[in-house]
C-alpha cells in the first residue's frame, strides 16, 4: 500500500519571506515522519493572479493553465501542512485567493498547520483560514504548531533553529493528521 501524499505548502508569495525556511523545517519532519510521502510545495511557483476563471470552480472547468496546474497539485494531496504567516491578524491574500481557485479538489482532506510570526506566532491567522477550510469540505486539525518570534529563530544560514518544544508539537500534529487522512480516504473514492 503507497502512503498516502502530504503537500507541505509554503503559503505565503511575498519577496523576502522566511516561509522557506519554516517549510523546510516542517517538511523535514514531515518526512520523518514516515506515515506521508512528504513533497513540499510553494504557493509562489503557481503565480495565480487575483481569481481570474470565468465559470464558477465548483464546474472544474478551468480556462487557464495557471488553474489546471493548482488544480492538478491539489488534487494529487491527501493532506496538507499549511505553513502560514500572519499579516494583519490574516493569513496572506495569497493563500485565500489559492483556496478560492478550486472546490472539489480540496474536499475530504485533513490540514494542518505551521504558523508563524511575532508574539502570536500566527496562531489568528490560522482560525481565519480554519473558516474558510471548512466551507470547503477540508478538515482542519486542533493540533499544530505556532512559531513565535520567529525572526529569532532564523540561523544565519537562513535555516530555521526552532525551540525545543515545536518538534514534538509537530509529531503529534502529524500522527493526528495521518489519522484523519486514514478515516477521509474513503470519502474521496471517486
């Protein structure tokens, strides 16, 4: 039996990001996991422009390469790490407007998230994005991980050197999302 495909996204598109860094920690971790065949993906090589398809997405039927592309991504995912900054209390636009782009491709699959930012460590962002997951028929996980401060978490190597604790929040995550990926599955049988 394959494992089941975990797309770690890295959410936000934004010049000068630390979103890389943060994703290769949790991707890192992601694959040693073991449960996923762990692939890491960034929302930026789609360069989606502000929703731009003609027909509604719950049709499928996509004008733009730029769509067919997301969409091909999406849909090959069992689950998901959203790896996620907070900008004014708010996931990036970037990502809303990524979720937007699709319907079916996103439904019965688990998401997870790893946030990150100042005091908060993203943590408001998430429960905006967690709405709009649900609309979608994505189901959003409790366990996660919040990275506070992470600007003092970056090695001079441009790596992300996490505390001690963001590891284990990021094994529970994990076990719990490869559960839920479990239970789900039978939901998507097309």
């Amino acid at each position: 039996m394959s494992l089941p495909v975990l797309h770690t996204l890295i959410c936000s598109t934004r010049p000068g990001r630390v979103g890389p860094a943060v994703a290769q920690w949790a991707h890192g971790l992601a694959q040693a996991h073991g449960g996923f065949d762990a692939r890491l993906v960034d929302l930026a090589a789609f360069a989606l422009p502000v929703f731009d398809e003609p027909e509604h997405p719950r049709l499928g039927r996509y004008a733009h390469a730029h769509t067919r592309a997301w969409a091909a991504s999406v849909s090959e995912a069992d689950a998901f790490v959203f790896v996620m900054p907070e900008y004014n209390f708010a996931p990036p636009g970037a990502l809303l407007n990524a979720l937007n782009y699709l319907v079916r491709e996103w439904q019965y699959k688990p998401a997870a998230f790893v946030s990150y930012g100042g005091m908060s460590g993203g943590i408001r962002a998430v429960q905006v994005t967690k709405g709009l997951l649900s609309t979608l028929k994505v189901v959003p996980m409790l366990e996660a991980v919040a990275i506070t401060n992470v600007a003092q978490q970056l090695s001079a190597e441009g790596g992300l050197s996490a505390l001690a604790a963001n590891p284990a929040a990021a094994t529970a995550m994990l076990d719990e999302l490869l559960r839920w990926t479990r239970a789900l599955q039978v939901l998507r049988v097309k």
